[in-house]
C-alpha cells in the first residue's frame, strides 16, 4: 500500500482528490504512521479548504443537492 505522503503528493499534484485516495487515506491513518505522513495529510487538508485541491466526495455532496 502506497504511504499517507505518496497519496498526498498525488493528490496535489493533480488538484484532486478521488474517492478511491480519500478512503485509502482513512484507512491508512487508522494505523502507525509516520510524522512526516501526519504533515502531509494536515497539508492536504489545508490546499482543499483553500481550493488548492478540489475533493471528489464534495462534487458528488454538491451535485446530489442541486438535483434534490
């Protein structure tokens, strides 16, 4: 399994988080993990809040209102 970093980088890299990276991350962090893992993860969350990184799962959240 790829590290909490490697999924992170990905992530920025490509200005989006999937579904499939976002559940893989929760799994990842229920085990060990290294600090480095823990400040990438606290990055990550900090490029979605400011739009850096858009998440699948709030696209999918948004549309299912709009249609509602």
């Amino acid at each position: 399994m790829k590290s909490i970093r490697e999924v992170v980088d990905l992530a920025i890299a490509t200005g989006y988080l999937t579904l499939e990276a976002e559940e893989k991350l929760r799994k990842m962090l229920q085990n060990k993990y290294e600090p480095e893992d823990l400040e990438a993860f606290i990055f990550l969350q900090q490029a979605a809040m400011i739009g850096m990184v858009i998440q699948e799962s709030r696209e999918l959240l948004a549309a299912s209102r709009k249609i509602s």
